[in-house]
C-alpha cells in the first residue's frame, strides 16, 4: 500500500519549463512547424519543434450505411510507402471552413456519400510529444451515394470497401488497420450501447 497522497490529475497545472522565444521555420498546407525555445532551472535552455495544424483540427468520419457496412478507403501513404484502410478523412482547405464541412465534404469525396445526420463524438491530440494539433471525429447516419471527386496524385480514386462492424473490428485486432484514427473510430464505436454513437 502507497503511503503517497492521491492527487487528482490536472492537465493544466503549472506548467514545469518556461518558453523564452518561437518561431515558424515549416509553413505548408497542412501543417506549420515552430522552433521553440525553453528552459528549466534543471536542465537549462533546450530547443523542440512542435507541429501545429495550419487550418483547425483534421477530422476523420465513421458512416454506416442502412445495412449496417461501414465504408472504409483504400489509401497510398507517402511517409510510410504503405497502403492502408481508412474512414474518410483529411483536412479544412482555408481557414473559413468549419470543421462539420470539411466531416461532410471528406465524406462525399472519399467514400462516395452524403448524410443526413453528423454526429461530433470525440475529439484527440494526434501526436502529442512533438504536435499540438487535434483530430474531430464525426458520426455520419442516413447515407445516400453520391458522385465522389479526384482527390490528390497519391491516391486519385481510392477504392471504398464495405464492411460490418465485426469485420473491421477484427481488421484492428489482427493488425490489417493501422490508422490510428480508423481505430479510436471503430473500437468507439464497438463499445458503445447498441453501437450507437448518436446516443
């Protein structure tokens, strides 16, 4: 048995280095690298580099059909050379676009649907060692196929795979999915009552 006083756990309790200086040294279309400069009394001054998202958070979107498939797409990833299944996601392409649009317009150009209900349930630091960028995850109900667009050279027209629950539940047990938002996605959505994000 710990003699140690319980302490609730404070995410915003003071802070133990101090920031002296930072500067952007990456600016892109997806994200914006700063320099930071900090310091403790321990151990001096010391530099990191720290990701920030140029256009709000990422979102990623879990949708189900009426017969209960879950669309998942076929992605070529550049930094890691691989392929990977994916719930429909990316990023706001200007600053003005709110990120329940950027769910609904991710939705309609990587899996070819649209929905009548989005549903925000969770939203997660993607990185948080080196990022300071978040990731929204939505809910889509209520699909109706719709024509899809040309989404980049990497990747121009992904296939969209359709599975049930069970089927991409056992695709992150054994390792097939390795998208870590597609994971926080479906495993939300398989521990929730009567699967059922929108509860």
């Amino acid at each position: 048995m710990s003699n140690e006083t319980y302490r609730r756990f404070d995410p915003w309790r003071v802070s133990p280095v101090k920031e002296d200086s930072r500067h952007q040294v990456v600016a892109s279309h997806y994200f914006n690298v700063d320099e930071v400069t900090l310091s403790t009394p321990q151990a001096g001054t010391f530099q990191r580099y720290v990701l920030q998202g140029s256009n709000g958070d990422a979102v990623g979107v879990i949708a189900i059909t009426d017969d209960d498939r879950i669309p998942l797409v076929e992605q070529y990833r550049i930094p890691t050379h691989r392929w990977t299944l994916e719930i429909p996601g990316g990023h706001a392409t200007s600053p003005d676009e709110k990120t329940p649009d950027v769910a609904a317009r991710k939705l309609r150009e990587e899996a070819g649907y649209t929905a009548t209900r989005l549903t925000p349930f969770c939203r997660f630091l993607d990185a948080p060692s080196f990022a300071a960028h978040h990731t929204s995850l939505f809910y889509a109900t209520g699909l109706k196929p719709t024509d899809r667009g040309s989404l980049g050279p990497e990747t121009p027209r992904p296939d969209v795979r359709l599975f049930t629950l069970d089927e991409a539940y056992e695709m992150v047990v054994n390792g097939t999915i390795v998208d870590a938002k597609t994971i926080i996605a479906l495993l939300r959505l398989y521990t929730a009552p009567g699967h059922n994000l929108g509860q």
